[in-house]
C-alpha cells in the first residue's frame, strides 16, 4: 500500500514543478492532435525513449553516483532478444520484452558482481569495455545476423498489430512509449523514496558511513545496477519493433552509452526531473544537427563536438546539470 | 553483562603495528573514554571494532557473539555504530535524510524512518536543522547529526570518535548534555574518542589510554589524571598543574 501512495505522491515539489509537470504532460498527450511532420514526431518519439534510458541510468549513475558508460549494452540485448524472437519463433513482444529483462538483467548480475569491486573512473572505463566486448561478440554471432543485423519487416505482419507492435504509423509507437514514459516516472517517484534509494545516496555521500549504518555497499549496487538494466532494456525491446532495424552499430554503438550519460548528467543527475530536462534538450538538438546540419550542410559529427562541449561545461560550471542551477537559484531565494 | 570484549587485537599496517596487542572490556551501560596523544592507534582500534579494517590478530566478541570476521554493515546490523572523526558528505542528503538512512536499517518504510528520525533529532535538540544539507553546516552541527545518524539505526553500543573536537566550550557543553542524553536515557552504552579532557573526565565513567599503539592504563577518570604514565605520554605536566591550580 505504501508502496503505491509512494508512486502516486508527489507532494514533496514545489506547485510550480507540479504546474510545469502537468503542462508538459498534457502537451505530450495532445502532441499527435498537431498536424507535424513525421520528422517531429520521430524526434518526440525518440525524446521519449532516451527521457526513459536516462530515468534507468539516473538511479546508479545519479541517485548512485557510479558513473556508467555502458548502457547500449543492454539497449542491445533487449533490442536483440524482441527482434530474435519476432523474426524466428513469432513470439509477440509482450513476451519477448520481459524475457529480454530477465536476460540483461542476468548479464547484469555478471558483469556487476565483479565490476563494481571498482571505483569511479575504473569502473566506467570497464562498464565501457563490456558494452564493447558485447557488441563485438553480436558482430560475429551469425544466430543473430553478426554484422548485418536483423530487420523486422512489417509486410508480414498486419499492422496494426497490438500484440507484437507492429505499426504502420508513429503514433501508436508515441502512445506506447507514452505510457511507458509515464509509469517510468511513477517507479522513480517510488524508488527515490524507497529504503534502496535513501541507501544509495547515502552511498554516494560517503561509503565508510554507508557501511557502518549497516549497508551493504557492494549489494546496494549491483540491485540498484540491475533495476537501471531493466529500464534500458524495455526500451531496446520497444526499439527493435520500431525501428524495425537493429544492428550492433546502431544499437550497442559507445555513442548510445555516453548519449544516455550525458543526457542525465545535462539535465541533472540525482534527480527525478533531471534525464527528462536533459532528453528535452539534446534529443531535439542531436536530431536538428545530424539531420539537418549533417546531412545538408555537410557538417558531419558536429553533434560529437557538441557533446564533448557540454560535457566540459558541466563538469567545470554544474555537476549537477540544469536542475543544480535551478535548485541553486531556489535555495538563493530562499536565503 | 559484558557487551563488548576485545581480546589481544593487533593491526599491522604493513610495517606498521597502530594496535598492538590491546585487550580490554565493556560492561552494558558503560560510557568509556578512550584517549591517547595523535597516532596512538585509536581511531583505527573502532574501524577493526566497527569491521571496517580487518584485524591482523586477536579476537572482538561483541554481545556473545565473535565478530572478528564480519563485515563493517554485519557488525552494524548487530547493534554496533559509529560516527567518524572527519565527515566527507558529497552534499546529497539534507539533515533529516541523512538521521532516515539510519533508521532504514531497522524498518523498511519511509514513514516510520521519517517519523523516528524526527523523535531522534527532537532529543539531540536539532530538529530545526531538519531540512538543511548536512555540507552546509558548521562542523559542531555537522557531528551532531552523525551523532544522531548513528542513533537512527538503534545501536546497544555507539562509537564516538572526537565529537567535541574544533567545538567552542558553549557547544561542548551542548554535546555533553545530547551524550548523557544518549546514555542515560536512550539506555546506549557508549565509547568514545576525545581530546577534550574536561569531556572525558565529566561524562566517563572509565578511561582506556593508548600510547604507540598500547594499551598504557586503565581507570576511572581521577586516577587516570594523575597516572603518572598517563601524564607523560598524554597529558603532560602543564595539564596537571593546571588542574592543581582551578582546583586550589
């Protein structure tokens, strides 16, 4: 029960969030109603998705401070298992999507037990190298197509199809990862506020002290891991179907990972606004550069450069992204 | 009852003995100083307490049960929490949080952490730090609320390691009154770590003093002060003169 009013309640905010929340929620329910082009609604689309990658990576990288690169991995092996699963045994994604978690979260567990025996920058250089090492192995695996990847194609199917979500417009995808996004921010709402959360942050202050209140350190992460693992991984599952189109490049590409890091870290990390703000940002940005810029005017790989700037001015002006300045001209107010 | 036994320990830091070869006792409802010039081995002999180093020899039973073994959060979940000398917070947790932390470690659920925590911080006389960061606050604010951090979690005995240090008499006044509070009403049996003699010779009831790792004397605070051992290695002759003096 308290488990549920945790999730519903988010009494803790200011109104002005609570206004702001709203608004935007709303907007994005009505968003489909505006005749827009396709090219904004895949970028809402895609928004939507790396909003959810950032949610799942805030509570070990932000909530947690372990600094993770190497979360295309399980986009990957959530991507990889719907697809598998759809193109060889028909399996509907409402099966292959938990499976997939159970999956990542496995891998999860492996690479986590011994991994987070390290510490801050070791760590995110090995969460790197495994991400690294997975998709190499998927490069060569020719069960799931090695290099070529695999492709979902619609033709056999009748879309709409609810079952293996199988569409032919967006807007069923908008819905879908709507919802998603939705039920994300209640999990956070409740994980933030849950004896696991207080823990990590404890953690994060200060481990020695974690340890003498009776944490176990090592534990703590490696479910706190494994929870984020679950995240990315439903939305590598959504991916598959719709993009249609998976391959290791794409999918489990370093570019994702630090994509998915930086957006939280932009936006603010350790808190529940925070990978949302930071999607909101980059998403459209990243779209508008590689589209548009990239491929008209020729400016290849200015959206690289560009994260490499943000990336230098957060770590130099606000680790805590744009939610620390906010919070910073609140607490100002306040004073 | 003996609450804590600790029987030859000895810590070697590769060439380094900072304990050697100490054993000592705690009776239930004791409140002892342990006391020692810098580098007497001190706050390492809590974090082998506490599990946080691993001893090189000897043996901790902590309320007949041998902890010598165990892990600094499975020694915790038996009852036995600290505070640390110097306290390193990234900023992430407010006052109030931080005191929940500690009351998660009996209770799964946020309300009843949130509403022990608040009891705890009402007796330590800090509520109104409540919803501060524990970074932004001075350090005398700072220790209480380790203070109070490490009573969320129920402990039967509490480490204390210099929480008078850098303190202004008026707040070391404060300090002793919430440490009397913490042992003769919340009914912990408490040791503590502390410089400020005039702490250690009101509150304690026994006094443990290292020197190079020893353990140099044992006694009730008065024949500690005039040990002559004691004097040499840690209170020096201006601290007995001194005493002679206020007391003449």
């Amino acid at each position: 029960m308290e488990t549920i009013k945790n999730a519903l309640d988010f009494s803790d905010f200011p109104r002005l969030d609570l206004t702001v929340a709203g608004a935007v929620a709303l907007c994005l329910i009505i968003f489909p109603l505006f005749p827009l082009s396709s090219f904004a609604m895949s970028t809402m689309i895609q928004f939507l998705m790396f909003a959810l990658y950032g949610m799942g990576w805030n509570t070990i990288g932000g909530y947690g401070g372990q600094v993770d690169l190497g979360k295309a991995q399980y986009v990957g092996i959530g991507a990889y298992t719907t697809a598998v699963m759809l193109i060889r045994w028909d399996i509907p994604f409402w099966v292959s999507m938990p499976i997939g978690v159970c999956f990542a979260v496995t891998w999860s567990f492996i690479i986590g037990y011994p991994l987070f025996r390290l510490k801050g920058h070791y760590f995110a250089i090995a969460t790197i190298a495994t991400s690294l090492v997975l998709k190499d192995i998927f490069e060569v695996w020719e069960f799931v197509g090695a290099a070529r990847g695999l492709e979902i194609s619609p033709i056999k199917y009748h879309p709409p199809d609810f079952l293996r979500l199988i569409f032919r417009e967006d807007i069923y995808y908008f819905y879908f990862i709507l919802g998603f996004f939705f039920l994300g921010i209640l999990y956070i709402n409740w994980f933030r506020k849950s004896r696991l959360g207080y823990q990590l942050r404890s953690i994060k202050d200060n481990e020695d002290m974690a340890r003498s209140l009776g944490i176990n350190v090592h534990w703590a992460k490696i479910k706190t891991y494994a929870i984020a693992t679950g995240f990315v991984s439903v939305v590598g599952s959504f991916h598959a179907c719709y993009i249609k189109n998976i391959e290791p490049e794409d999918t489990m590409s370093l570019d994702i990972s630090i994509l998915i890091a930086l957006m939280a870290m932009l936006g603010g990390a350790g808190s529940l606004w925070g990978p949302i703000i930071g999607a909101g940002i980059l998403i459209p940005l990243k779209s508008y550069l590689k589209e548009w810029l990239g491929a008209q005017a020729g400016l290849v790989g200015i959206d690289l450069i560009l994260y490499a700037l943000i990336i230098m001015l957060i770590s130099a002006y606000e680790p805590r992204g744009v939610w620390g300045i906010i919070e910073k001209i609140r607490r100002r107010k306040r004073a | 009852m003996t609450l804590l036994e600790v029987q030859h320990l000895t810590k070697n830091f590769g060439g380094l003995t900072a304990n050697d070869d100490i054993s000592f006792h705690m009776e239930k409802g004791e409140l002892v100083g342990l006391i020692g010039p810098n580098g007497a081995g001190k706050t390492t002999l809590f974090n082998c307490i506490s599990g946080l180093h691993a001893v090189t020899s000897g043996r901790i039973v902590f309320d007949g049960e041998d902890i010598t073994p165990l892990k600094a959060h499975e020694v915790a979940r038996r009852g036995l929490a600290r505070t640390f000398q110097v306290y390193v917070a990234a900023g992430d947790l407010t006052v109030e949080e931080n005191v929940m932390v500690g009351c998660f470690m009996k209770t799964a659920s946020r309300s009843r952490a949130r509403a022990h925590a608040d009891q705890i911080l009402r007796e330590l006389n800090i509520r109104d730090l409540s919803d501060y960061m524990v970074s932004e606050l001075p350090v005398a604010a700072q220790k209480r609320v380790t203070m109070a951090t490490a009573i969320g979690s129920d402990p039967k005995l509490l480490l204390l390691d210099e929480v008078a240090a850098g303190l202004n008499p008026n707040e070391v006044e404060a300090i002793m009154a919430s440490i009397r509070h913490v042992h003769d009403e919340m009914g912990i049996t408490v040791m503590l770590i502390e410089h400020v003699m005039e702490l250690v010779m009101k509150v304690t009831h026994r006094v443990i003093v290292l020197d190079y790792g020893r353990k140099i004397a044992e006694g009730d605070p008065e024949s500690i002060s005039t040990n002559p051992q004691v004097i040499k290695a840690y209170l020096g002759e201006r601290y007995v003169k001194e005493q002679r003096s206020s007391a003449g």
